[in-house]
C-alpha cells in the first residue's frame, strides 16, 4: 500500500485497498477453481453448454396485499399508526386528483405541458414515506407523488408549472421540472438517464464524506428511472461504477410497460431490469409496484443493505402499468388497446388497492372517501388560480445565475432586449413580467 501523506484523508486508502486485492491474485496448484481475475469463482466443467435466457424462470416480484387488499404475506404487519396510512392515501389521491386538474389545463391552454403518473403513485409515494429525508434524490419525472410525501406544498407545485415569480426555478423549466434543494431533491431534467450516473457520483461523494467524518449522518442517494431510460448508455455507466466503487445508492426502476409508444417486447429481451442489476454484481428485487406496503417494505431494506458495509449499491424493479397517455403530446390510444388501459384501471390500481386495505381493516369509508377528494380538490383548485394571476419572474432574470457578475456581452443583449421591448409595446406585451420593462434598466 502508497504510504498516506500526514493528515491524508482515510478515502485515499480505501483506493488503494482495493488496488492491491485485485493485482494479488495466484493460482492454487490442482484447483477446480482458476482464478481469473475476471471470473473469480467459476469451477470447470467438460460440458460444452451455452447458457440461454430460457433456462433461467423469471425473478419473481414480492408482494404483500393482493388486487383486493388482502394481505398475503402472514409475516406482514403495518408498521406505521392508521393515521399515517391514511396520510399516505391521501398522499396518493392528491397525485392523482392533480394529475386530472393540470391534464385539463393543458387542453384548456392555460398550461404549455404536463405529464401524469396515474397507476404509479405508490411506487413514489411509498418510497419517500421509509427514506430519510436527507437523503439525496434525482427523479426522472413520474415521481411527483415522492415531492409530495416529502413535503413539497401545492403552491410550490403550482409556481412550478406555471412558471411564475415564486418559483424556485425562476420559471425557466418545463411545467413538471420540480426540484427543491430544501428536500434534497435534484431538479427534473429533460435527457433521459442522466440523472443515473449523476446519482452514482453524489452516492460516491456521500460515502467520501462518511470516510472523512465517521460521526455525518448516513445518508444513501435514490435514483428513480423508467424501463425505457435502462436503455440508455448512461444506466449502464451508472449500475457499474456505483458497483466497483461500491456506492450507497438505491437505483428504482418504475417499469410501466412503455417509453412513449414504445413497449417493453421492443426494449429488451431480458428479464426486465432486475436482471441486469444482479449482472452488474447489484442485489436486486423485483417488487409489485402497485403495492404500497410492497414498496415500502423493499425500499426500508433496500435502504439499510446500501448503508451496509461502508455502503454498496441496490436495485429494485418496481413493476407498474403506465395508464395514462406519456404526456399531454401523446395519445397512447394510437399504440394500444383502450380496453387494455381501463382493465388495469379496474383491476389493479394502487389507489384502490389501498383503500380496500384501509377499508377491511375499518379506518376509512366511502364519507371519509368523498370528504377527502372534496378538500384535495379545494386546496389544488385554490392554489391553482392564485399561481395562474401570480407575477413571472422579472425578465431581468433571464440573463442571471451563470455569472457572478454580467459579462459585458450580456449587458449588451439586456440593453438590446429593453430598446427593443420599448420601441414596439404593442408586439410584446410585457404585463405578466414583475416589474415589466423596469427590470431591464441597469443598475
Ligand atoms: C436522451 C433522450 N432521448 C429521448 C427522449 C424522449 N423521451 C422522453 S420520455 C421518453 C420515454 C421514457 O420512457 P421510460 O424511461 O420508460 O419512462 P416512462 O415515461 O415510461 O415513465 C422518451 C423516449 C429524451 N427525453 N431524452
Ligand atoms: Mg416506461
């Protein structure tokens, strides 16, 4: 091993642990086993056999409630109060009833975009609800029910996709680009998959960081990534260095059948995503999405496995079904059977399958159902019409937040855009804007 400089950081010597272990390989004599540093336990055999896709069954997906309810799992109890379940439900019902609202909207042409997570919402929302809040997540753009559950307010959704003044994002996303460094959670972002090795690299920093002062809190980074997204380059990268580099991450896949027209038959051949996780050398589990109590039962673990050690990466396929249409630009209708939509719809639907739960077990009923969407609905409409007549950021802002101080070249271009604004008012109605043409003037 380097001999460590005085006062280097122990990181450094985990570096070089590794890099000794891996060079210091020999060969036993009369061995089954050789040792190849690239395969360090396979045994020989004399039987010249390809391995195929079919001789292995497919990962099986664990569940604890079935579509009506019931538990399934004799082990299982609820480890949380009635009345966070029902925090929980509502949670969900919130997503879902939103989802409708801003859909609207967007026909309505009050709204540019929006994307719903219908027949998804637990997979987001159970989740959030077993992780710590510190620790760091990237969302790909589905998971609106984990901004939620992590305490993200209606008003700051609706600055969001109505890109206004209060608006974290100064306005400057796509409607459903959500991120908020509060709830130490990334901003959305448009290119699919870059938020997985963007992941492994903060899981990586957080393990530095637990190196360097052992008494920091244990914190694990989340990625969440749909089925389509695994096909990215980029998915690959990030499953291979949070594994070599042995990473506190968990990587969970929303698998919901489609990547815009695009089904699963097209996108892979293997046994889903699980399988190319526990190729990577990940532990994986494949878990029934619709599931709540599934979810958050294999996201505790899959949270205390990444902790483990020093930390090491985890994988969990949380199987789902994408009911709603991609994205207000998409009509699914073109690519699949609208009978096949509402069968899952009816058959098995998170939402429902909860309630069914919360039902047998007698704390909640068709009044509490009713009063509950009353209320979520009260609340978003409220909050939506207050968002709508607020303010846009000033347009000044365009031009911040790259420089400390503006270049000489982007005070040009304001200067530019004022004259401009100023001499044809009627071709460009600034009223919207904070502060409107008055923000432009130099300071
Ligand atoms: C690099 C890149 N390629 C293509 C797109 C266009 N695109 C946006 S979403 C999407 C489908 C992604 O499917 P999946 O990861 O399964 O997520 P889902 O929409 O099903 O939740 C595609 C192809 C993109 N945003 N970025
Ligand atoms: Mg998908």
């Amino acid at each position: 091993m380097r001999r460590l400089a005085a006062g280097t950081k122990p990181c450094v010597s985990v570096i070089s642990n590794s890099i000794r272990s891996a060079g210091s390989l020999s060969q036993r004599p009369n061995s089954n086993f050789v040792s190849f540093p690239g395969a360090l336990k396979s045994s020989f055999t004399s039987s010249l056999k390809f391995e195929t896709p079919d001789s292995y069954t497919a990962l099986q997906t664990y569940r604890v409630v079935d579509q009506d309810g019931q538990i399934v799992d004799p082990s299982f109890s609820p480890d949380i109060s009635d009345e966070a379940v029902i925090k929980l439900y509502k949670d969900m019902l919130f997503i879902s009833i939103m989802d409708l609202i801003m859909f609207d909207a967007q026909r309505q042409g009050r709204l540019s975009f929006y994307m719903v997570s219908a027949g998804e919402e637990a997979v987001s929302v159970g989740s959030s609800s077993v992780l710590d809040r510190e620790d760091v997540v990237f969302c790909q753009y589905r998971e609106q029910g984990f901004f939620k559950e992590r305490g993200f307010t209606t008003e700051q959704f609706m600055s969001q996709l109505f890109a206004n003044k209060k608006d974290s994002g100064r306005g400057r996303n796509m409607p459903v680009h959500y991120g908020s460094k509060e709830l130490n959670m990334h901003t959305v972002s448009s290119p699919l998959a870059t938020q997985l090795p963007q992941a492994s690299g903060a899981a990586y920093a957080l393990k530095l960081q637990k190196l360097q002062d052992p008494s920091s809190k244990p914190r694990v980074a989340v990625v969440f990534f749909g089925e389509g997204a695994a096909s990215e380059g980029d998915f690959h990268a990030a499953l291979n260095i949070a594994a070599t580099r042995s990473c506190p991450i968990v990587f969970i896949c929303r698998n919901n059948g489609f990547a815009i027209s695009t089904p699963t038959l097209d996108q892979y051949r293997g046994d889903g995503i699980a399988s190319r996780g526990i190729g990577y050398g990940i532990d994986t589990i494949r878990v029934d999405g619709n599931d709540i109590w599934a979810v958050r039962e294999a996201t505790k673990k899959a949270r205390a496995m990444a902790l483990e050690g020093g930390g090491k990466p985890v994988l969990i396929e949380a199987m789902t079904y994408r009911v709603s249409h991609h994205s207000t630009s998409d009509d699914s209708f073109a690519y699949r059977a609208r009978v096949e939509v509402e069968d899952w719809k009816r058959r098995d639907n998170p939402l429902t399958r909860l309630r069914k739960w919360m039902e047998a077990k007698g704390c909640w009923d068709e009044t509490k159902e009713k009063d509950a969407r009353t209320d979520l609905r009260k609340e978003i409409l409220k909050a939506f019409g207050e968002a709508e007549r607020e303010k846009k950021p000033p347009i000044a802002t365009m031009f911040e937040d790259i420089y400390e101080e503006l270049t000489e070249d982007l005070k040009d271009q304001k200067e530019q855009l004022r004259t401009m604004l100023e001499k044809y008012p009627e071709e460009y109605d600034v009223g919207s804007f904070d502060g409107g043409i008055d923000s432009l003037k130099a300071k």
